[in-house]
C-alpha cells in the first residue's frame, strides 16, 4: 500500500481481535475471557514493536481502547466517522514524523471506515457488532503503541478519541457509585441518551461527536499541551453535561407547543 511498509504482527493481532469479537457475537463469551483475550493480545502488540515497555502499556491499553470503542459503538454511523479521524489524523502524523507503519495503520482504519459508512450512516443495514470494534479498537491501540515507540506526540493520536474514553469512564464511574453492573447491556452513555431520551437522530449525534473529535485532533496541532488539555477538558465537561441540557428544554418546549 503506497510503498508503506506491513506491521505485520500488530495487524495480525487486530484481526485476532477481531475473532474474538465475532465469536462473541455469535455465541457471547464472557467478559472475563474477552477481557483475557484483550490483555493477551495487547502485550503481544506491545512486545511486537521491540521496546519491553511497550508490552507493559499493551497489557493496559488495549482493554481501554477496545472497550472503549466497543461500548461506544451503539448508534449508526459514529465509530465510522470517528475512526476516520483518527485514521487520517495517524495517517498525517506517521507521515510528519517518519513512522510509515503508524501511517499505514492510520490509512486502513480511516479507509476501512469509509468503506462501511455508506451501509451504516444513512440507514443502518450493516453493524459493526463486535468484530467491527474490536478490529477498530485493536487499530486504534496499535497506532497508540507504535506511535509512542516512534516518537510520534500522543496528543494528535489520543484527542480524536477523547470523547470515547470521556464517555465510557464518565459512564462507567456513574454506574458503579449508583450500584449497578458495569457488565450488564444498558442505555447510560452521553450519546445513547441524546439519541434515545432526547430524540436527537443517530446522524446527526454521530456527526456532532465526530466533528468536535476532529476538533479537539486539530487544537492538539496547534495549541500547547497545557491549553490543549483545558479546551479538552472544558469540550469533554460540555459533552457530558449535553443530555441535561437539551432535556431541561423539552419540557418547556412541548409546553410552548401546546
């Protein structure tokens, strides 16, 4: 592809991400062994780019970005358009910084992306499921790693991700303070209930995240870390206090209505 040269263990180990995200979905595994597998996997991925350490932070990482991008793939059309942004946003900074493998993982996930958004975004006949993140998921924690062995500034790599993991810790912290299983299938997630409690269309929620995520990609490019990290952080408090405002408004709205 364009002359870039294969990562090719760290490919294999997100399509081996992949298998299991599709047995899951067709038989459904437990979480202990799909988060065994995670584990496993990323220290594999680690190891592969021939730093110690980085096996260390594949142990961690890939059960962060996999679930992330698993849990948050519930609406049509958003882990499509946010894995373009992070696709091209790798692509761009493999190619800044020199590091063709983290290019090409850049270019598969955006290009895989685009290739599924037209069955997905307008009106849903294909989904992701499990094997769809999970494969995305795998690219994205890969990129992460081969970045962080490259050279590659990690700011660019996280912040199209950043309302994804905002999301599912928001969620998952929410959910275990209230006494809930942070296991069972639920409906709790910023973006789930713009879309399910508050009416917005999948589209155009989908939309929203992925234009803020290209947002705050292309800040990481131009500002400081420091004022990076306060629009970040100011971005994120905005997102997650989104559902209680536009449901604030309902009511009064329907009432105007009347």
């Amino acid at each position: 592809m364009l002359g870039l040269p294969v990562p090719h263990l760290a490919l294999l180990v997100c399509l081996l991400l992949a298998v299991v995200g599709l047995w899951d979905d067709v038989s459904t595994l437990p979480p202990l062994p799909r988060l065994a597998a995670q584990i496993a996997l990323g220290g594999v991925a680690g190891w592969s780019t021939g730093v110690p350490a980085m096996a260390i932070a594949g142990l961690l990482l890939f059960p962060v970005v996999v679930n992330a991008a698993n849990f948050m793939d519930g609406i049509n059309g958003i882990s499509g358009l946010v894995f373009v942004v992070w696709g091209l946003t790798a692509g761009y900074m493999g190619h800044v910084y020199g590091a063709s493998h983290l290019s090409l993982l850049g270019l598969v996930s955006a290009g895989a992306a685009l290739g599924f958004l037209p069955y997905n975004a307008m009106r849903a006949r294909l989904f992701l499921g499990d094997v769809g993140s999970y494969l995305f998921g795998g690219l994205g924690a890969s990129g992460l790693l081969i970045g962080a062995v490259a050279g590659v500034p990690l700011t660019p790599l996280v912040a199209p991700l950043a309302l994804y993991l905002v999301d599912v810790f928001a969620t998952m912290l929410k959910r275990l303070m209230a006494g809930k299983s942070l296991t069972t299938a639920h409906r709790d997630h910023v973006y789930q209930r713009l879309a399910n409690v508050a009416r917005i269309s999948h589209v155009q929620v989908s939309i929203g995240v992925a234009v803020t995520s290209l947002m705050l990609a292309a800040l990481s490019l131009l500002l400081p870390f420091a004022l990076w990290l306060l629009a970040a952080t100011l971005v994120s408090a905005a997102y997650l206090a989104s559902p209680g405002f536009v449901d604030s408004r309902a009511p009064r709205e329907a009432v105007d209505a009347t």
